[in-house]
C-alpha cells in the first residue's frame, strides 16, 4: 500500500487537466484517507526544482470544485526529462547533472512511492523512463498515466481525454466566427484547429459544427441562407491538398454562395510550408521535442494567402480556436471518461501495477492499464470512417 502519491500534469492543456485531478483526490480521498497526497507544480519543471504542494484537508474536501474549471490548478509546462542540454539551458539542472538523476533524488527525498502523470505519450513515457531509472538505483515508483491530448492521437487508446470537449468548444467556437461571412462581400474564412500530425480534431469539430448547422432554422430570403453558414472544405494532414483543383472548387462555391468557409488543421499540409520556407533561406524553429513551432508557420495565413487571390475574395480571416477549445471544462461525456479511467488509475496503483490507463484498441477497446512500452504517439486519423467520408460528401469536398 503506497504512503505517499504524487501528481502533475504536462504539456499543452486539454479540456480534462484539472477534472482529473479532482477525480483522482476524490477516488484517493474514497480508498484510503491516510494515504499523503502531493502535487508537483507545471509537471515536469516542478518535479526537477523541488517546486510541490501538499493536497490537505481543504482540498480534499472541495476537490469536486475542480470538475467546474478548464486549465490546471497544478500548472503545466513542456520539459523534456531525456532532453539535458535544453533542462540546463533553462537553469533546471546543473552542469554535470542529467534531468532523470534530479528527477530521481527528489521523488526519494519526497518519499512518492506513485506517480501519477496526466499528459500525452511523451509526458508518460518519460515517467516510464524516470521509474527505470529508480529501479537501477534500488527504488520502487509506480507509475499510472492518464491519456491527456485534444488530438486523440495516442497509440493504443482509443479515446484519449479532453479530446470530445476540445471538438465540441472548436464547433462553438466556429458558431460566432463563421457569423463574419456577412461582414464583406465575397469572405474568406480559415477556421485553423489545433492538431499536429493528426486530423481528428478537426474532423470532430467539423463533424459537431455540421450537426448543430443540421439543427438550425433558416430565412433565405432575408440572407439567413443555409449555404452561406456552412462549411465548404475541412483539410487535415492524412489527407494531400491539391491547391490548383480546390482553388477552382472553391471559386465555384464564393461565385454562388458569396463566401468561403474552411475548417484547417494546423498540421495540414504542413511540410511543404516547412520546404517551401527552407527553400527560401528561412529558419524553421523547433520546440525541445524537435516538433516544428506551428506558431511561427502559420498554416491558417498560408492558405488564406494561396486562396485569396484564386477564388476572388475580396476580404479574407483567419482564426484559431486551439486556446478557447483546450483551456475548457471538460464536458459530460468526457467528465464521465475521467472518472471512469481516475477509479482504475488508482486501483492499478494500490496494486502496483503501471501503465496508461486507457481503452486498448488491440485488446478489444478493454479498459486497462497499458503496457507504456506499447504507448506511442501522432496515432493518425483515419480519413476512411464512414462519418468523415459522408461529412466531406456533403459539403461537396469528395
């Protein structure tokens, strides 16, 4: 039976970071009330500073207000445990230290005996790595995960938390923004979504924007017209892009319909930006995981700048839900997959058994605590299901 367990969360946030913390406090608080409770704060950069707080009595009681909040309470960062050189630079370890050692000294001196990490496949692969370590230094951690990515798009989980919420908030956020299609004559609007290497979320929020749009009532005759709300081209990075024959498709649809809408994901033709900027001389900055900085790219401007012209806008926007969309309350059908995947997390740690707690797609979807050599991530959208091929047939895309 542990004594001591600790908790943190790392890297981008997701609409599911501070409900699971509240779970899993409510699930201990349920199991044994005498086992001592730790947070390290902003993951991984609290963990290598010795930056922590105690979960008392007050926070344990009122641990169901967190299910009522987007973001971390515990606070969240992007440090890499197996990237040195970075982790000196940023003055979180010593010249001759490693980050697994500093990691390591202070789970002991803390006396942690589990560690439960809530992030993507590199936050728990690394805490994978940090419990090696200790074994090789004659100390025990048990180490569960809870699958944490807006992009779904860990191996081999099925639903991977926050990612159904993140959908949902992008469509609603797509509800306000797609209203500017009246504010000029012939609008371009590229709705750009967050999603790296994997098309899901924006295919999701697609998918929800089309079902509300399915919902409404309309006055064409006034201008309230059906055609102009909805979507006109969803682009994700399973699928190529052929610019000169989209152009065309899309001059077709501003010609009838007066505006262009375009629901993006960020990774979406992604590496010919990247080549055609190396190209021109143009240095592409990367973040320590070696992912090029999206930020800096700006996919949502590059199409807007190859469409504009080509289809005849006369006005063009472009908007990123990402912020609005991850930093939210995890909604109903994610809050029930929180306490579902928090109660097995912390029967699998009173056991000693670690893993990533998740839906096993190569175990029949069995709920389970995944063998973290098996976790992996960028787990591609399949662009073949029958609900997206429909999606992009009823908006005339395929």
């Amino acid at each position: 039976m542990p004594k001591r367990v600790a908790l943190l969360t790392a890297g981008g946030y997701a609409p599911c970071l501070s409900s699971a913390v509240g779970a899993l406090i409510e699930t201990y608080d349920a199991a044994d009330p005498g086992i001592e409770l730790i947070a390290y704060r902003h993951g991984y950069h609290g963990l290598l500073t010795g930056n922590s707080v105690t979960i008392g009595p007050e926070e344990r009681a009122g641990a169901a207000l967190l299910h009522r909040f987007g973001g971390s309470p515990i606070g969240n960062s992007r440090v890499k445990l197996t990237n040195d050189a970075d982790c000196r630079t940023r003055g979180l370890i010593g010249e001759d230290e490693t980050a697994l050692e500093v990691a390591a000294r202070r789970l002991q001196a803390d006396g942690v005996d589990v560690l439960h990490t809530i992030g993507g496949d590199d936050t728990n692969t690394a805490a994978a790595d940090l419990a090696a370590y200790l074994a090789t230094q004659g100390s025990q951690l048990t180490v569960v995960g809870l699958p944490k990515t807006i992009d779904n798009d860990i191996v081999p989980i099925r639903q991977s938390l926050g990612a159904q919420t993140a959908a949902e908030q992008a469509s609603r956020f797509a509800q306000n923004v797609l209203a500017e299609h009246g504010s000029n004559p012939r609008m371009l609007i590229v709705h750009e979504v967050m999603g790296r290497a994997s098309g899901w979320l924006t295919a999701a929020a697609a998918r929800d924007y089309m079902a509300w749009h399915a919902e409404q009532q309309w006055l064409p005759g006034i201008g309230l017209d059906a055609r102009k709300w909805a979507i006109h081209a969803v682009y994700v990075p399973e699928l190529g892009i052929d610019l000169a024959a989209e152009a065309a498709r899309l001059r077709a649809v501003m010609d009838e319909v007066g505006c262009v809408n375009i629901f993006l994901a960020e990774g979406a033709g992604i590496d010919d930006i990247v080549a055609e900027l190396e190209a021109a001389g143009e240095e592409v900055g990367r973040d320590p995981f070696g992912h090029v900085k999206i930020d800096t790219i700006n996919p949502g401007r590059y199409f807007a700048d190859r469409f504009s012209e080509a289809i005849g806008a006369e006005k063009r926007m472009v908007q990123k839900s990402g912020y609005f969309s991850r930093s939210a309350p995890a909604n109903d059908t994610d809050l029930a997959l929180i306490r579902e995947m928090a109660e097995l997390a912390v029967a699998s740690a009173l056991d000693g058994r670690p893993g990533v707690i998740g839906h096993d797609e190569d175990r029949g979807d069995e709920l389970r605590a995944i063998e973290f050599e098996r976790i992996a991530g960028h787990k591609p959208f399949d662009a073949t299901q029958p609900w997206f091929t429909e999606l992009l047939a009823g908006i005339g895309q395929a």
